[in-house]
C-alpha cells in the first residue's frame, strides 16, 4: 500500500493550501516540500509514496528535472504536475511522457 503524499512548491500559502484540500478529502499522511532535493531525500528513505504533486516551475530544481530524476530512479506511483506557466510549457511537459 502507498499512503503518503509528497507536495513540492516554492510557495508556503501553496504548500498549505494543497495539505489542507488533501488531509480534507481523507489522504493518510501528506508532506510538504520547497526543495526538490528534499523530497527526493524522503523519496529514498520511504518507498510507501503513492502520489508526488509538483509545480513544474520550482528555484534550483524545476519540476522537469525532478520528473527526470523520478524516472531514473523507476518511482512507481503517480505524479500529478501543475503550473501557473503557459499552455507551451505543460504540452512540453506532457510530451516527454
């Protein structure tokens, strides 16, 4: 079973936002990020992760490149990305699928 939630965005209204929505609809244990690097830090250490939620347009790691890392590390679960960025950057996104 893959109960925990990851959320990255460099926004703490966001962050906060987006934890409250997902507690409130019954996810078992939701954990927020800034830092690309620190989610995949717990990504390492916990294989129980089912769904990474992940702004594409991120300071030090966008969210291209920690879906790149994803990949090569074979995560298993889902990934749900959103933008405030143009419809050309998330078709982009969706074509290196």
């Amino acid at each position: 079973m893959r109960d925990t939630t990851l959320v990255l965005d460099d926004e703490p209204f966001m962050l906060e936002l987006l934890r409250t929505m997902l507690e409130d609809l019954g996810m078992p244990a939701v954990q927020t990020f800034t830092s690309a690097n620190d989610a995949l830090a717990v990504l390492e250490e916990q294989p129980r992760v089912g769904i990474v939620i992940c702004d594409l347009n991120m300071p030090g790691m966008d969210g291209v490149e920690f879906l790149r890392i994803l990949s090569q590390r074979n995560f298993a679960g889902n990934v749900i990305l959103f933008s405030g960025e143009d419809q050309r950057t998330l078709k982009m996104v969706e074509n290196l699928g």
